[in-house]
C-alpha cells in the first residue's frame, strides 16, 4: 500500500511591526535661468522653479554671458551655492543652511555698507 502523504494546512500567525521612519525633506536644485531678465537673485522668475530658494536648495548659477553680477539684496539662505557668476551680497546676510552637507563653490562678495 502506498503511503499517502498528509498535507496539512497551518495557520501562523505573522505579527507586523511598523516602524516610524525619520522625517525627510527632499533638496531641491534651484538653477539661474534669468527669466526675468534682471540679474536679482531676489526675483522669483529668474530661477528654474519661478520660486526663490530656500535653505533646503542646492543652487546654481551656470556661466552666463558677459560677467553679470547677481544682486542678493535681502536677506537669504540656502543648502549649497555652485556659480560660476559673483554674487554680491548688497544687503541682509546671506547664509548656508544647517546641513551637513552645505559648502560653496563661488565667488561671494559683500558690498554692504
Ligand atoms: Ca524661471
């Protein structure tokens, strides 16, 4: 007589753990396209997103024509700046973030008074 095998079917019992996962904030990479027309770093329209960055952007100012200087004539903060334009700062404080990673790769010049 063969011999039958006998499946039998269980039920476990799984108990899922869910964990909290840390709060992210995504940078984002804010590029000059000088839409605007003006070399303001304050008017929205010359960035990428038409909006101004903020202290989570990577921003950058790619070589554009002539030698222009972008204008910072308020107060601003950013993750990280890559121009290859100077920036002259002409009032307020311009600041890196608290990341980690912040650095900067430009020329920055203060021209307050
Ligand atoms: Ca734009």
């Amino acid at each position: 007589m063969a011999r039958q095998a006998t499946v039998k079917a269980t039920k476990k019992r799984t108990t899922l753990n869910l964990e909290k996962l840390e709060d992210r904030i995504n940078p984002a990479t804010l590029i000059w396209d000088g839409e605007a027309g003006t070399f303001n770093w304050n008017d929205a329209k010359n960035w990428s997103t038409n909006a101004l960055p903020s202290v989570t952007d990577d921003v950058v100012i790619p070589d554009l024509s002539g030698t222009p200087e972008i204008l910072v004539d308020a107060s601003t903060a950013i993750r990280s700046l890559d121009s290859r334009e100077l920036v002259k700062v002409t009032a307020g404080k311009f600041a890196l973030g608290s990341w980690a990673a912040r650095w900067i790769w430009a020329s920055v010049m203060c021209a307050c008074t």
